[in-house]
C-alpha cells in the first residue's frame, strides 16, 4: 500500500427516502456540496461529497431488500450510519486481510466507465465496525 493508504474515505448515512430531501438540505446549508446519482443497478439514489466525505443513501423504486442491503439496514435500524468507507490501494488484498479476522463481504460493485475505475467491498459488521472497502483511481 502507498504511504497515504489505508485511509479513513468517508462516512455513509442510511436516510429514507421521504427524509433524503430535507436532510441534504440541512448538509448544504452546513456548507456540504452534493452530486446526486442513480444507480438503477443496485437500487440507489447516492448523495455524495467526496471532497468532504459524507454520502447520503436510500433506495429507489423496488430496492434490494437482502440482508446488508440499505432497505433491509433501514428496515431494521431506521435513519443512522450505515457504513464507514475506508479507501485501500487493492480492495481484494484488503478483504483477504478481512476475511483472515472473520469477516464476510455482504456486497461488491466493481465500476468502470468513463475513465473511473472502482471497487467498493462493503463487509458484515466485524468487531461493531460496519466497514467498506474502496479502491479507486479517483483523486
């Protein structure tokens, strides 16, 4: 891993679709400054300051609602943080260490588009700490 990595990236807000309005209302007007995506694919609208590390989540029509999915964390815990993004030079070395502690990967999306190249391996909670993975060629 380089000398800047492993680094805490940012932090992911689980937030309902009836509240992802006001609550990235609320941010901005904190100063955050959002880009907002839909990704069909998984079933998510993402929220997203990368410069200044908050992501807001929630599903869109007919989402996923599997175990470690953001409707079923919604479903059971409400509003809250659902995870916290750690960035690494190589995500799959990073989730061999996991698994050598005991821990499973519930979800993996791999982008490559436009340039942009990214994995994201979000692990089941391991020792209370709900961790994923990321490694990209991003700033």
């Amino acid at each position: 891993m380089s000398g800047k990595l492993p680094a805490m990236h940012h932090v992911v807000f689980a937030v309902a679709p009836e509240r992802l309005d006001a609550a990235t209302a609320f941010l901005t007007a904190l100063g955050f400054r959002f880009q907002t995506h839909e990704l069909v694919d998984i079933g998510l609208r993402v929220t997203l300051d990368w410069d200044r590390g908050v992501e807001l989540v929630t599903p869109i029509a007919d989402p996923p609602s599997n175990s470690g999915s953001v409707a079923d964390f919604l479903d059971t815990h409400g509003d809250g943080v659902f995870s916290v993004v750690v960035r690494v030079d190589d995500a799959d070395a990073a989730m061999d260490v996991a698994r050598r502690y005991g821990a499973s990967g519930e979800f993996r999306q791999d982008r490559s588009e436009n340039g942009l190249e990214l994995i994201e391996v979000q692990l089941a909670a391991i020792f209370g700490m709900q961790l994923t993975l990321l490694s990209t060629n991003l700033p």
